[in-house]
C-alpha cells in the first residue's frame, strides 16, 4: 500500500477522513497509510480527541501484545444540513457528523415554490429542525445544497434552469439567500453531482473510484467520478446528457435544444409531449385520459395508466427505455465506469423502465461481457442529494 503523504496544513483533515470512511479503526491501521511518526500519529489523535472530532470508540482485537485503542467520528460534534433543490419534489436534511439522519422533510414543488417562498420554507424547517434535536445554530457547519443546473458552484448561483413549475428561478443567488435568512454558510453543487457524492459515500467501503450517475425524470442529469473525484468541467455539465443526439435528424423536446437528442425521447417531458400529441390528433389511446383536455395530461396519470396495465403507455415507456439505454451505452464507452446509478422519476415509476435501459446498454457496451459495469438504482435513491449536499460540507471542512 502507498502510503498517504498530505502536507503538515492538510494532515489533520487527511486522518479524520479516514477515520469518517472507517469507524472503529486504530492507530496501527492509519499508520499503514500516512507517512508519519507513530509519536506524531498519537498526538494528533489526542488532539482531536481532546476537540472533541473523535472519540475513542473501545479495543480492537489483539495480534499478541495490549489491545489497541479504536477510534470513530464523534456524531454530536457538528451538525449538517444537506438541501435538495429540484423540480418535482424539493427535500431538506439534518445529520450528524456520521451522516446519521436526523430530521427529514420533503415536499412538493408546485407553482407558488419561488425561490423566495422556497427560501423561507427552509428556514422555517432548519429552525424546526434545530429546535427538536436540541442542536445549537452555532454547531452546524453549514448547509450544502444540490440544485438543478446550470450554476455557478463558485458564486453559489442557479443560473436559468428550465421546467420549475414556479416562476423566478434564474439568476438565483441560493447561497447568499440561504445565509441571509438562517446566519449558516451555504455551499452549492448541482443535484447530480451530489446524488453521486452521496451514493460514493454510502459506498465508502467498497473504495469504488469511477462511477456513473443519471437521473431520468423532468429533464437528464448525469455526473461521473474517476479516481475517486468529482470531473468537472469548463461549464456546469449537469444537464448535458439529455443533449446527446442519438437519432439523427430526430424530434427537439418543445422545439429547443438539439434535433434527435436523448432527452426528446427519454424523460418525462417527452412521454408526456408524445401522449399529448396523440390526444390532440384524436387517437387517444390513453383509458384513463378520457374527458381531460391534452394540456392537462401529466406525468402522474401516466404512472397510474402504467400501474393499471393500459398497452400504449407499457409501450411508450418501453421504446423510452430502450432510447435511454443507448444513451447509457454512449456514456459508458466513454467513462468505462465500475459502477452505474440510476435514479429518478422515470426509473422510480416502472422497475420494467430500468431492466430494459440496463438491457439495452449492456448489449451496446464495448468489451462486454469481458467488462461489465455493476448497475445499480443506489442505496440512498431519492434521499442521495440531500445526503451527498451535506458530503459536500465536510469536504469543506477545516480543523
């Protein structure tokens, strides 16, 4: 094993890290891994116990000789709250430092969530929150949020999302509103990113370093990870995927973006662009629809059609699943993941739509079946942005 050499401003955090990824491990384990004095090794764990980050958590087994000392997070010491800012449904968390949930609470985001009713929703719930816990405002480090994209991660920005049902999400400086109404620091990723940092964390003892995550619903996002880090890219790449042309020449979703690109087929805005359609040329086909006008066809009564058996909505979602799965294909050849994650109302609503897109990709992937990427709907699904957005705290953290 190669040992970890961080620099001497940097070694403090290296070794709570590994301890966060790990509880219950000893000195011996973290001298295997960072080049430093077993003298100098137990003076930073009795600082740290001392600061109150770890706590010694009892002993180990013995090789010969006394019991070691094993050591953990302290859960109390801070607290996090991880945000999820998304179209259809929005979610605020609080956790320990362990990543334990707290307090959870989810809902809807319909056309009164502006980002002002929104950001005063959510101090309504961190004080809530705060208070049944018996969590001090000064113990919380901060509150990571995960937005759809575009953004600025720098300035703490949501650029100009499409879909909100809401008006008034462009140009939204979340992280400066957030701060202004709870005094707690704000960070901001785009919700794909922190789904996966979120998965990647729930994963932690599998040491997966390259992985794949898509989330299928209103719009497409995707974020990836090699050698065990976030890619980024010169812009926010968020909602690239459903940009990928695969059909040449193909149909554009609501006359924007590329001809033939994947989200055109493959999102919930295009099934219910292609139901609409049908109804609107009179060939409805859809039971449940009968006597609703085409514009107010939505998402929802296509589940309930699917959940019920109708045939045209079992084949839109099908041919739907099957255009996502060469959309998978393209991305894998590409990033040669170990792991792919799906998520999102699509692959929530029908377990038939995720087998035939992981179906569908896996007959398209180069080196198959020699190379065969693990698929996977997560270990945290509709809770990983909140999860990975309180991740993305700790990695700012500094002690």
């Amino acid at each position: 094993m190669v040992k970890a050499n961080p620099s001497p401003a940097n070694i403090r955090k290296a070794v709570y890290e590994r301890i966060a990824q790990q509880d219950d491990i000893s000195k011996a384990e973290l001298m295997a891994e960072f080049t430093l004095t077993s003298s100098s090794l137990t003076r930073l764990l009795e600082e740290l116990v001392h600061e109150g980050w770890i706590k010694e958590s009892g002993l180990g087994q013995s090789t010969g000789g006394r019991r070691p000392i094993l050591y953990q997070v302290n859960p109390a010491h801070r607290y996090i709250f991880g945000l999820e800012i998304s179209r259809l449904y929005s979610s605020l968390g609080l956790f320990d430092m362990k990543l334990n949930t707290l307090k959870h609470k989810r809902w809807t985001m319909d056309e009164t969530m502006t980002p002002e009713r929104l950001i005063q929703y959510v101090q309504e719930q961190v004080e809530v929150m705060l208070e049944a816990c018996h969590v001090p405002k000064e113990q919380v480090l901060g509150v990571g949020v995960g937005a759809v994209g575009p953004l600025n991660r720098e300035q703490g920005v949501i650029l100009n999302p499409l879909y909100f049902p809401a008006e008034g999400w462009s140009n939204v400086p979340i992280c400066w509103l957030i701060e202004e109404k709870t005094g707690i620091p704000a960070y901001l990723d785009n919700g794909a990113n922190a789904a996966l940092v979120g998965e990647h964390w729930a994963l932690r003892g599998e040491n997966l370093q390259h992985m794949l995550y898509v989330h299928v619903g209103t719009g497409l996002r995707s974020a990836m990870m090699s050698g065990g880090q976030l890619v980024y890219g010169a812009v926010d790449m968020e909602g690239s995927i459903g940009q990928m042309i695969i059909q040449a020449d193909g149909p554009r979703l609501h006359g924007t973006g590329n001809y033939g690109a994947l989200e055109a087929f493959a999102s919930v805005q295009a099934l219910e662009q292609q139901v609409r359609a049908q109804v609107k040329m009179g060939r409805n086909q859809l039971n449940s629809a009968d006597g609703v006008q085409p514009e107010a066809l939505h998402f929802a009564m296509l589940v309930e059609a699917l959940r019920n058996g109708e045939a045209f909505v079992q084949e839109l979602f099908s041919q739907s699943a099957a255009q996502m799965g060469i959309g998978l294909a393209n991305l894998i050849n590409i990033l040669h993941p170990e792991m792919v994650i799906l998520g999102g109302a699509l692959i929530s609503a029908s377990g038939q739509y995720y087998d035939t897109a992981v179906s569908v990709a896996q007959k398209n992937i180069y080196y198959y079946p020699e190379y065969q990427p693990v698929f996977s709907k997560g270990n945290l699904q509709e809770n990983a942005v909140a999860v990975g957005a309180a991740v993305l705290v700790l990695k700012q953290l500094s002690i």
